[in-house]
C-alpha cells in the first residue's frame, strides 16, 4: 500500500502532513494488517452462517414434535365419531389409520406425512377403533345398512353424490387394511382384521382391483396357514362370493383348486390332516353356486382325463409318474368328495360317471403289487361314489385280482417288516411286497372294502347274483394260498357272504314284483332303515378294527419321532 502514501503526497501534501502531526499510525499499516482484518470478517461471516444453519436444522429436529398424535387425540377422534359423526374427526382417524398401516415404512423425504406414531399405545388404540368401528361409520355415512346389504345397493349408491363425497374415505380405509395384511406376521391379529374386513365385503363391489388384491391374499392365508387363520380366510372368501357373486366367483374357484394342488404335492400323516381340511373347505365352497361349480370342476375333471389318457396311450415313466404322484391322486379324492357331497343335485350328479372311469383307469393303470396302496385307495373312492349315487360300480373285480397274484398267496419271505400305513403311501419298495406286515395290511385292506362294497347292495333284491362271483373268487384263493390266517379271513367273509344271501333269499320268496319294477327299491327297505343284515352288522366290525390298527399306526408313529427326536439335540426337536 506505500504507493497509495506517495501519491497522498503529490496530491495534497497538507494532508499528509497533517497526519504525520496527529495521527502517524495510520501511514504506517501494511498488507499483513489488511490480511487478519479481511480474515477476521470471514471468520465472523462463518460464525454467523453456521448459527444460521444449526438455528434451521434446530427447527427441522423440533417441527415434528409437534404433530404427534397423543392419546388424548386419539380419544377426542373417537368421541366425536361416535357422537356426532364429524367429517374432519373422520378424516383425522383415517389419516392415523394410514400412518399406523405404514408404521415403521421406509417413506423417504414425504413431507406430506401429517401426523407421526410415537406410542405403541396410540397404536393400538387407532387400530382396534379404526378396524372394529369404521365399517359402521362409513356405513352411515354412506346410507347403507348397518349390517349385509345387496351388491346392488353399493351399486346404486355409487351414482350419488354422497359416494362422491365419501369414496375416498372408504378406498383409503380398505386399501390400508390391504396395505397392513401384506405387513402381518401374527396369525392372530390376521385373523382378527380378516373377520372385521368381512363386514364391508360388500363395499369391495365398488372396487375391482381391491378385490381382486384382497381374494389373492385371503388365498394365500386360507392355503398356507393353519388352525384359526385358515378357517378365517375361508370364511372371509365364503362369504365374498356369497354376496358379490360372479364378480369373484371364478377367480375364487380357480385361486382355490391351485391352492389345494399345492399343497398336496407330497403327503405324510401330519399334512394328511390339513389336505383333508383343504379338501373339505374347496367341497364347501362349490355349494355356493352349483351351475358355475359345475363347469369349473367339468374342466377340472376333463385335465385329470387328459392327463390318463396320456398315460394309457405313450405308455412312458413320465407319462406314468404323472398319473401315479400324490397331486393327480388327491385332485380325485377332492372330486369324489365333491361327488358325494352333492351327488343328489342335478347339476352335479352327471360328473359321477367320467370320474368313476377315470379312477377305474388310474387302478388299472400298472397292475403290479408295488402299487396296492394307490389300487384301494382307488376302490375307497369308488365305494364312496357307489354309496352316494346309489350307483352299482364293479369295484370287486378291483380286489380280487389282486389276491391272485402271488405277493399276497405265498407265504412271505421278508421277515415280519416295518408296519405298512397304506393311506399314506402310493407304492412300496420290493423289499417291502416280502414283508408280513405288508401282506397283512393288504389282505385286511381287501376283506374291509370287499365288505364294504357288497354291504351297499346287502338289501338288493339281486344281491345273490351280485355276490356269487366274489364269493366264487374267494373260495378260489383260499384253495391256493398258502398262508393259513389269511384263509382265516376269506372264510370268514364268505360266510357273511352266504348269511346275507339267506337273509336276502328269503324275503325275494314273498315279492310279486319283477326285477325291473320300481316296486324293487323298496325291497327290505324296513330292515335297511335299521342296517340288520348280516354284512352291515359285520362291516361296522370291521370299521372298528380298521380304526384301532390305524390308531395304534399313529401312536407307533408319534412314539418313533419322540424317541428320535430325544437322540438329537434340543435345537434340532424344536
């Protein structure tokens, strides 16, 4: 800065010597001077400025504190709901109802979020009013009635202005509690929404693609869960199709059928359990409108044809694994329960036939002994169409040619053997055809359907005729086996056989109608009320032995997996 000085000089020399006489530091600075000046106002600027910026994050830290939703609120929501059924209260729960559905959601930087969950309390509180009460709120806002309607009245109601004022109200309640059933873990507080949601099914006619997200997930809970949630999921699926009708019907029936297929891939004697459930839950459910039931289960049954009659034809292991894996074979044992469940309505009655034939085909399939427990699982099924139709169904044959081949006629060669539980397997290894165990549990199995199957028709006039070729059968194989407890056990049917002929023989000597007379259905129809004929008396035997061989299966069972179980570490039983 000296040339600054030297100039002051040229230019005004009396200044300068002015200040050389009252004020000489001031021509005496220099440019480091200048410097710590300059670097004190910067460091006085960031001062300020970091103030600035930590007064504003300050605030931003502090601004959502004050939009916390207190109990007090919650309560004074609720109340004013309840009595005066304000709009804005309405909408206050319903907003908290959303921030309580997406609690703990990663929602970013959205600073349209009004309101924050501080409680576990609040929580609650909001989701047990909003799912317990909002349906009857919405409802008489709505004009509906408290409980039910008809899918025509959300249908009228959506033209009015009152819909147009509240929709928005009523997607936000239903898309949320979709939005929190994705998110839940807990069996319970599923089941639970799922029973409140079942009141506003109805409301769902509005909205197809909630539907449609809610059908999906009531599927997945119904075919994947257990105990009370199941039952729930299908009761909520139930009674959707019940009162929207065609609008969900088709779907349900599809979404369900695949659901069983899923789960009957691979059956043991504990998931029997839950396949029977499934199984009887999809027969529930086709009653509710048998016509479109009917053609959904018509196309169902015609794969099942398809997929035999690929097998019949190639004749290849593929083609053959296919009929003879548990998914085909449980996809029959739904359809006969759905047979005999409904096998007097009209509309169903005529898929009888077609599926009788097509497990006819399925046990003739490959005739070899490794596969006897799919054999009468088949004839189990034909027994129970036959019963149920009052149709006659040949099924003896079934059995009788399996006591001519030589697993079961000779004595065996394998030991005694690991009890056979033949409901839960589809074939046996070969060393098992040479076990006791297995020869046993075929002979029984045998005698208990054979038993069966002519018990249905133990009160025909023709029941002689109907019988004479098993019997003759009968006597055959115990001329050729070998095995004397099994002789026991055939000589033993045959004369419940002969008993029941007499029985029958003797009341055909007082009948004046012929054989096709319709007068012939009524034949002993007194006797039949009371079941008294000797092959209804011996089968309720047999049933009672059956149970006891399967129950003591089950406990052998248990007290297996127990004592493995206590040979493993504690962590490998849980």
């Amino acid at each position: 800065m000296r040339w600054a000085i030297l100039r002051l000089v040229e230019e005004d020399p009396e200044f300068y010597h002015f200040l050389q006489e009252h004020d000489r530091e001031l021509l005496e600075f220099d440019d480091e001077d200048i410097e710590e000046e300059a670097d004190t106002e910067v460091d006085v600027e960031m001062q300020v400025d970091e103030k600035i910026r930590h007064h504003k994050i300050s605030e931003k830290e502090e601004k959502p504190s004050q939009n916390v939703i207190t109990t007090e609120m919650v309560e004074s929501w609720c109340t004013s709901v309840q009595e005066n059924g304000t709009i804005g209260a309405i909408r206050s729960l319903l907003r908290a109802f959303r921030m309580a559905c997406h609690y703990g959601d990663d929602v970013g930087d959205d600073s349209s979020t009004k309101f924050m969950m501080m409680s576990s309390g609040v929580f609650n509180k909001i989701m047990l009013f909003v799912l317990g009460e909002m349906d009857g709120i919405l409802r008489k806002l709505l004009g509906l009635p408290t409980f039910g309607g008809k899918k025509e009245n959300v249908v009228n109601l959506m033209s009015t202005r009152k819909w147009k004022n509240y929709s928005h109200l009523v997607k936000s309640y239903l898309g949320n509690t979709l939005h929190v059933l994705n998110q839940m873990t807990d069996a319970q507080m599923i089941s639970f929404t799922l029973r409140r949601l079942k009141y506003s099914s109805i409301i769902l006619a509005a909205f197809p693609s909630l539907l449609r997200k809610y059908i999906k997930i009531a599927l997945h809970f119904w075919g994947t869960g257990g105990g009370a949630l199941s039952v729930v999921s299908f009761l909520f699926l139930r009674d959707l199709c019940i009162r929207l009708g065609s609008d969900c019907l088709d779907e349900c029936f599809k979404g369900m059928y695949k659901a069983y297929v899923l789960n009957c891939q691979f059956v043991n004697a504990v998931k029997l359990q839950h396949i029977q459930f499934l199984s009887n839950c999809v027969v529930e459910f086709l009653g509710v409108d048998l016509p479109t039931a009917y053609q959904h289960a018509f196309i169902f049954i015609r794969q099942l044809a398809a997929i035999l009659q690929d097998a019949i034809t190639m004749k290849t292991k593929e083609s053959f694994r296919k009929v003879y894996e548990w998914k085909f074979m449980n996809c029959l044992e739904l359809w006969t329960g759905a047979i005999c469940a409904y096998s007097s309505e009209a509309d169903f009655r005529p898929l009888a036939y077609p599926l009788a034939q097509i497990i006819s085909g399925v046990a003739r399939l490959v005739p070899t002994a490794r596969y006897f427990p799919l054999r009468l699982w088949c004839v189990r099924m034909l027994n129970r169409i036959s019963a149920s139709t009052g149709t006659f169904i040949p099924v003896s044959m079934l059995l009788l040619d399996m006591l001519d081949m030589k697993e079961l006629n000779r004595p065996p060669t394998g030991g005694v053997g690991k009890a056979v539980d033949l409901r839960t397997v589809l074939k046996v290894s070969k060393p098992t055809l040479r076990t006791r165990s297995f020869q046993e549990a075929c002979i029984f199995a045998v005698v208990e359907e054979i038993a069966e199957h002519l018990a249905q028709w133990s009160y025909s006039v023709a029941f002689f005729e109907l019988s004479f070729i098993p019997a003759t059968r009968l006597r055959s194989f115990i001329k050729t086996s070998k095995v004397e407890r099994f002789c026991r056990e055939m000589r033993q049917l045959i004369r419940q056989i002969e008993a029941n002929s007499a029985f029958t023989n003797e009341r055909r000597k007082s009948v004046t109608f012929l054989p096709n007379d319709p007068a012939a259905a009524s034949f002993v129809e007194d006797e039949k009320k009371l079941e008294s004929s000797p092959l209804s008396k011996y089968v309720t035997t047999l049933r009672e032995r059956a149970q006891q061989r399967n129950d003591s299966l089950m406990e052998s069972r248990f007290a297996i997996s127990l004592l493995l179980c206590l040979r493993q570490p504690p962590s490998m039983c849980k």
